[in-house]
C-alpha cells in the first residue's frame, strides 16, 4: 500500500479550553453516509470508523454520547439545516459554499484527493481520463465529484450515490477509475490488494470537519473537545490506528 498523506492541524488545536465543555450526557443524533470507510462503515450492525473514534473520544471529554443515524448522502446537509438530526459526521471536506448553510468545526484531518483505479491500470494519467480514452466516477453531490468535472468535464465522469457503488463499477470494469479522498482510497485498496491501487495522488489538500446547524453551541463544545484530544495524543493515536502504514 503506498503511503498516504494525512495531516491533523495540531497547531490550531493545542490550546486545551480553560473550562472544558460539558453537556451533561446529553445524547446527539448523527447523521452520517455510512458507506465511506475508513471514515464510518457498518460492520456487525455497528457503526464503526475513524470518525466514529473521534467523536466518541470528543464525547468523553465534554459528556455527550453519540447516536449514529445512517442516512444518503444527498440532502444530508439539508436534513442537519432542518433539524432532522443534531449534527452531521461523515468525511465532510469543509468548503466555503457548504458553510453558507451549516456551521463546521475547526478541521480534525486534511486528507489528499486521487484516482483509485484497477492495478493493470496504473500508469494513466488525468489526461487519459480527459481525453474520453478512460472513464471516470465519483459520488454525486462531493467535493470530488466537483473536482472530478474540473480535471475532465462532465462528459467523462460518471456519478453515483456511493463510493462503494463507484468502486464496484470500478472492479466491474464499468468506468477505469474512482476521484476520492486518500484517506478511504487505501482502505479500498487494502480490502482489494492486487486487484485495486492509487494510481493517481495529490490532486489536491481539503480539510475535513465535523457539521452543526447555523449558530447552535454544540459547535464550541466540540472544538473544546477537539482541542483536547489532539493535545493530549489522543487524534494521533486514531490517525496510527486506522492508517498504520
């Protein structure tokens, strides 16, 4: 598996709160597409992943408790501005349009964007993909897909509701590659070794960020909580955990 570029941004974060928050157990509803792993996927009928990880950690510090409702991706961010859920986690790049809606956290991880492809593949390049000789696919409504249509137009890129129905067209041998985050790239690539491979990275840097609705104060509880557990190892000993290589 190649080496992926992940960064926490402890600079911002290492200033623990004087008065950590604390929410007196409250129980959070979050939304959350759980089909994006490492980042949250369902295993055994859980919830489990990276973000996961984070947010029960961030929960400790300011007692809340995390109750993950799985739900689509598309409207998820208008379902959090309609109050259906208290706040959403789930691998969400934070980007100017977004915040015109919903309010973020300050970021937990900035992940790297490339093309996950077949390994008889490796070797093209972006301009193999823009120039109609290959297909490529992301999942609609994302910060990848955005870009995706920058890099090779509309034409050439297929969208669909998951990353992991874009994978499987992938090894389908439907479309030749997938625009997607480094960070869930190499799980995809550790659960299809030899068959699946970054061969394109570095597309670009987004930060990624825990979502509340517009002015609610759960935002400054969980930067407090973020603050801590980046200070005391906690953010770093996920990262290892969940991207050991």
């Amino acid at each position: 598996m190649k080496k992926i570029l992940i960064y926490s941004l402890m600079a911002v974060l290492m200033a623990i709160p004087l008065k950590a928050a604390d929410l007196g157990g409250r129980v959070l509803s979050i939304g959350s597409d759980t089909t994006y792993p490492p980042h949250e996927f369902i295993e055994d009928g859980v919830v489990k992943g990276f973000d996961v990880d984070v947010v029960a950690e961030i929960c400790e510090r300011i007692n809340c408790k995390a109750n993950w409702v799985t739900t689509a991706w598309d409207g998820i961010f208008a379902a959090l501005a309609d109050g259906q859920f208290d706040m959403v986690v789930s691998g969400v790049t934070i980007t100017e349009e977004r915040d015109k809606i919903v309010d973020f956290s300050d970021p937990y991880i900035i992940v790297q964007q490339g093309v996950l492809m077949r390994v008889e593949d490796q070797g093209a390049t972006i301009e193999d993909f823009k120039s109609g000789k290959m297909k490529l696919a992301s999942q609609t409504g994302t910060t990848n897909s955005a870009l995706g249509e920058e890099l090779v137009g509309r034409d050439n890129l297929n969208l669909f509701d998951s990353f992991s129905n874009a994978v499987l067209a992938v090894r389908n041998g439907d479309v030749d590659g997938v625009i997607i985050d480094s960070t869930s790239a190499a799980a995809y690539e550790q659960e299809f070794a030899g068959e699946l491979t970054v061969g394109i990275t570095g597309l670009s840097s987004d930060p990624l960020g825990l979502v509340f609705q517009e002015g609610d104060p759960l935002q400054d509880a969980f930067n407090d909580g973020l603050a801590q557990i980046s200070a005391d190892g906690t953010l770093k000993s996920l990262m290892i955990k969940w991207w050991p290589k």
